[in-house]
C-alpha cells in the first residue's frame, strides 16, 4: 500500500502547487469581444453653444475618418446615448462618436486606432485648457460652507467604450455617497486624482465634473421682511418675468400652441438686467432686485445623483492595456481605503466589477450543486456511497489541469471559464465510471481488488483513451479561436480540454489508487 499513499500524495502536492497559480490568472467578467467598432463620449466646456461644439467635433471626426483601417465614422452632436441600451441625455457641449473599422478584425488593430484617437483628443483638451477664453474657470471657489472646491480648467472630456451585449455596465464604477453636494465634489475630485495614478486605468471621468453655468439669486429675508415681501411673492414674479406664464392657448389644426407671457427680452437679457428688474409692480417706489438680493453667476451641478435615500457620485474609467478587472479593482481598493471621509460619507466599488462577483458566487453555487447531482446519480446506480466518491476525485483534481492551462495561454478566470468547469463537473467522471464499474463487475466474478483493478485498467484503457480524445479533438477548433466571437468561446474549450487531460491521467493512475486505499475489502 505504499505506492498508492505516495502517488496520492503526490497529487495532492501537485494540486495544493496549482491552487497557487490562481492569484497569477487575474479575473474579469467577460472577455471583451473584438466587433471592429467602439465609440467615444466627448465633453466640451459648460456652457459650450451648440455650434461651436459640432465644429469642434467635426475636426475630430475628420481626423478619425483618415486613419488607416477606419470604415465608417458617424457623430451624435447634443445627446449621449448608453451603447445598448436607451438611456441617455441631451446637452449642448455633448456628442459621441462612432468608429467603425475594415475587416481583418484584431484587438490590436483596434486598440492601435483606440490610442490614436486618444492622442489626438489629449491634444485638443490641452489646446482648451491653455485657451484665455476658459483660464478663468481653473480658479478655486468657495462655497458658502467653507469647502474651498478646486476647479481644474475646463477642457475636453472624453469616454472610450465599446457596445457591450452582456453588460451596460463600466468595467469600473466608484461610488461616493453623501449628502453635502459641495463635499461630495471634493471628495470625487481627489478620488479621481487617485484613480489616475492606478496603472491599466483610462478615461476616468466623474460626473460631479463639468456642470452647468446657472444664475442664482440668493435672497436677504431680513430687507424683504422690513419692505413687507416674502420670498415665494418675489420668486414667483420673477419666474413670471424671466420664464412667463402661459396664458392661454391657441389651436392650429391638430397642435396646441401655448400664449406665454413674460418681459421683453432687452430686461431679461443679462445679469444686469436681473439685478435692476422691478419687484414691486403695484408699489409707487421702485425697487430693484438687486437691493433685496444678490445674483451671482455660478456653476451648478449638471447632475444630482441619488441611490439608496442618498446623493452620490460616480466615478468611472475604463480598462487598458494587459491588466484584468480584478487586480485594477484590487488597487483602487487600496487606494480609496486611505481617503479621509467625513461622517456620513462612504463609498464603494460597482460596475462590471459588482457583477463578475454575483456571477462568480451564483457560479461557484452551480458548480457545487453540479457535482452534488452528479454524485446522486452514481450512488443510485452503484448503491454504494464509496464509489461514488472515489470517482468525484477526479474533479477537484481536474483544476490541476485547468489552472496549469490558463496560466500557460494567459486566460484570465471568467464567468466563461466558470461555466467549462462546469461542463467538466459532468465530463470528466464518465472515465472514472468505466472504471469502477469494470473493476466492480470482475471483483463480483471472484477476482481480487489489486487483480480487478490491473485487469479493468487494461481492459478500459483504450474505451478512455478513445472518449477523452474524441472530446478533446472535438473542442480544438474553438481553442484555436478561429472566427468572430472567440474571445468566448477560446476560454472555455481550453478550460475543458486542460481539465479533460489532467482527469484522464488521475483515472489511469490516482483513481486506482484511491479505490484500493479506500475499499477495505480484499
């Protein structure tokens, strides 16, 4: 019994050496799929007219359109629009634009035209930020609470992306949940200046960043009260003023146009005009809203997010280069664990990463109740609990091989690799099956356990062989990654195919070995 103690020790060392080569294999969702197209968000300045930003975006759609390889080029100026889905939103300093590319289609052609079109869009974000015309919007306000809120100067802000057909969501996605709106701004300012420092990281973008250019009147209650005014008669009538109020309505055929009535554009038309508008229409002295009130040009947030009863802010980047979703997340969790946050703020990590964990728990589950069925199965036909058992060796045994193949093609673990472990949880026993029943039927006929498993291991070998090859021939065409769609297919023929060879050579060696060790009978 010595030699089949050492040979399961050995497989147990082997299988205890691969486990180590699972922090090596990075994880991710799913393998980003090469479709010779992807898209980028553009943002120009607040406040940006809408000409002016078509202009803009011409230039560099032109650009894009003479790159070599480059199909198609289309621009969406004035809205955004989620790649997939139908969210979206409507802005005048807003556009996205679509590339297209020629086939042969590669990752590399496609990230080489990626890095081009990036370049050329860090070139005109530095031309804006150097501009006289946007140099005033780098300095640092105040708010009235004391937060000072640095503002870096207005450029050009950009997104890369590609249509996803598994997840809207971005590779990754920090939340930062608070009340103060001011201090949320601050607090995913300097999260972001750390994001950008995090390698494998591009295009983070906030979506406290930018804003609106509003005007706010901020009202003194005491001069109203001393003139005998209250703020909501005040605001109402400036509303009425600057917005108008409609006062009635005419028909033409089947659409109804409103009658708004509001002042003259020539008081209404500057902040001046705001200060001097008149407040008291019925009063004899006029009085001016600049006297009860101070209006101020200002930045507004262009978005107030909430999510679970509170305000947040979401930070997002997107992936490059050769590292994988895990150890990016892994880093920014380091990162993000020293940011000082005041009380009542905290944050988390979302995006595609919040949904490759739910997808790797709800996977880990299936593959245990995989096994557990599997193992149902074999007890009722074998009535026996133990042989069953020594069968479902070959299993966990099977990550020797998986583990060892990922590593030597660089495949990172997914939800793709998840569901070939899976497959192999069914797979890899029916060797083990042949076996052990063979074993069982000559053991039954008289012959000794030591016999009966050197005469079924000569007897099964060649029906092994044979299944575990035909299986394995069978997948090579999809390990090769011959075709569009690869990148998800490629992943799990690889896992079944290292897992089905690993298996086949613990049927021949270890699952004797176990048999022997574990059935005490001669």
């Amino acid at each position: 019994m010595a030699i089949p103690a050492m040979l399961i020790a050995v497989t147990l060392a082997l299988f205890g050496a691969s486990l180590l080569i699972v922090p090596r294999l990075g994880t991710e969702l799913i393998p980003e799929l090469v479709q010779g197209e992807f898209f980028v968000d553009l943002e120009l300045p607040p406040g940006t007219q809408l000409t002016v930003t078509a202009s803009r975006v011409a230039e560099i759609e032109q650009f894009a359109a003479g790159l070599d390889g480059v199909a198609v080029v289309y621009t969406v100026t004035g809205t955004s629009n989620e790649q997939g889905g139908v969210a979206g939103e409507l802005r005048e300093n807003i556009a996205q634009m679509t590339v297209r590319l020629d086939p042969p289609l590669s990752r590399e052609r496609e990230e080489a035209l990626i890095d081009e079109v990036r370049a050329r869009l860090e070139q005109e974000d530095a031309a804006l930020r150097s501009s006289a015309a946007f140099a005033a919007a780098g300095d640092a306000k105040v708010d009235g609470e004391g937060y000072g809120v640095p503002q870096p100067a207005a450029g050009l802000q950009y997104r890369f992306g590609r249509p996803s057909y598994f997840s809207f969501r971005t590779p990754i996605e920090v939340e930062i949940r608070g009340y103060n709106l001011k201090l949320l701004e601050r607090l995913a300012a300097e999260a972001s200046a750390r994001m950008r420092e995090v390698p494998g990281l591009a295009d983070v973008k906030s979506s406290t960043e930018g804003g609106n250019p509003e005007i706010q009147i901020r009202f003194d209650r005491d001069r109203l009260a001393a003139l005998g005014l209250g703020v909501n008669q005040v605001a109402e009538l400036i509303r009425a003023k600057v917005q108008g109020e409609i006062a009635t309505d005419i028909t033409r055929e089947d659409r109804s146009i409103d009658i708004r009535l509001r002042a003259e554009e020539r008081y209404r038309d500057s902040v001046r005009d705001l200060r001097n508008l008149k407040i008291n229409a019925s009063a004899t002295t006029s009085i001016p809203l600049q006297a009860v009130a101070s209006v101020v040009e200002t930045t507004g947030p262009a978005e107030i997010r909430r999510a679970d009863g509170s305000r947040n802010a979401l930070i997002t980047a997107n992936l490059v280069g050769d590292r994988d979703l895990g150890s990016v997340s892994r880093d920014i969790e380091a990162l993000l664990a020293g940011l000082e946050l005041p009380l009542g703020f905290d944050w988390r990590l979302g995006g595609q990463r919040q949904e490759m964990q739910t997808s790797f728990d709800s996977m880990r589950l299936a593959a245990l109740l995989a096994v557990f069925m599997v193992y149902l199965v074999m007890a009722s036909q074998f009535e026996s609990l133990l042989h069953p058992f020594v069968i479902l060796f070959s299993v966990p045994f099977a990550a020797i091989g998986v583990l060892a193949t990922l590593w030597a093609f660089g495949v990172t673990i997914s939800v793709v690799v998840m569901i070939g472990v899976i497959l192999l949880a069914g797979i890899v026993v029916n060797n083990g099956i042949l076996l052990i029943d063979y074993t069982n039927q000559l053991r039954r006929q008289g012959m000794t356990k030591i016999a009966a498993l050197t005469e079924a291991g000569q007897v099964r070998l060649r029906p092994i062989l044979m299944t575990s090859s035909t299986t394995v021939l069978g997948l090579l065409p999809m390990a090769f990654g011959l075709g569009e769609g690869s990148e998800l297919r490629t992943p799990m023929a690889l896992t079944v195919i290292g897992g089905l060879c690993a298996s086949t050579m613990l049927t021949l060696l270890v699952i004797p070995a176990v048999y022997a060790t574990l059935d005490r009978r001669p």
